[in-house]
C-alpha cells in the first residue's frame, strides 16, 4: 500500500509518489542532499491492500531512519 526507501545521497534527490488514480499520481518531491540518510515512507488510505483507518490517498514522511518514516506514514495516514 505504500513504499518505503533508505536513501543516501550527497546530491539533491527527486522522488516520485505513485499514487495511481489520484490527483497525486506522479507529484515529484525534491530532497535535498542526504550524505547521513533518511528513510521516506508513504502510507496509502484509499490505495492498495492494507488496512487503513484513514482516508488519505498518500502520505509521505520523510524521517532520520526507514521505521520512523515508516511508522509515523502510517500513524499520520490514519489520522
């Protein structure tokens, strides 16, 4: 229902959402250079398999490790 990604870079970084059907499908996020890392996860509501209790099509967090991203995504989605 979403997708979560470890990114390391130490130039400026596009990421796509893809969030298929929606008014989002292909909205492109700049990031800035990551030299440490981040983690970024989007957690779909309206979208894919998962249960949500949420009714956002995507959200995306960008955050200092993959399960942060991961956990506040889907804790943000649900809201």
């Amino acid at each position: 229902s979403g997708g979560d990604i470890f990114l390391r870079s130490v130039r400026r970084r596009e990421v796509t959402l893809l969030a298929e059907n929606t008014d989002l499908r292909g909205l492109r996020i700049a990031l800035p250079a990551l030299p440490q890392g981040a983690g970024v996860a989007t957690s779909a509501g309206t979208l894919g398999h998962s249960l949500s209790l949420g009714r956002a099509d995507a959200v995306m967090i960008l955050a200092g490790s993959g399960a942060l991203a991961d956990a506040l995504a889907t804790a943000t989605g649900n809201l």
